[in-house]
C-alpha cells in the first residue's frame, strides 16, 4: 500500500549550518525543520524552507489576495 506522502508534492529545505539541502513532502515541512533545527541548532531557526521558494509562494499569496492591486 502505497504511503499517503507518495503523492504530496516535495519542498526543499536547507541548512546553511550544515550544508545540506534535502525535499520534504509538503505534509511533513513544519515538523522536519522544526525537529532538525530543536536536534541540531538548539531550537535556532536554521533549517528553512529554500528562500527562493518560500518568496515565490508568498507573491503568489500576496497576488491571489490582491495585495498588489
């Protein structure tokens, strides 16, 4: 049986303190860099959704509410 995550779409988080970059499903995000930044970084916001991505997805937000009318 195939898990619930196979078909949710994956987002990439980065980690500048380690140097790695990994995709996530979208379901799991928040708990992922939550739990890698409380295990690595002492609960420092390190670990974070690609800055590249989380801007696009807050225009087109931002666009959808017409914050740019």
């Amino acid at each position: 049986m195939p898990d619930e995550t196979d078909d949710d779409p994956a987002v990439p988080v980065v980690c500048s303190d380690c140097g790695t970059d990994t995709e996530v499903p979208l379901a799991d995000v928040a708990e992922a860099v939550e739990r890698h930044n409380d295990q690595l970084h002492d609960g420092e916001r390190v670990a974070q959704i690609d800055p590249d991505i989380a801007d696009a997805i807050t225009d087109m937000v931002a666009e959808d509410l017409g914050i740019y009318d």
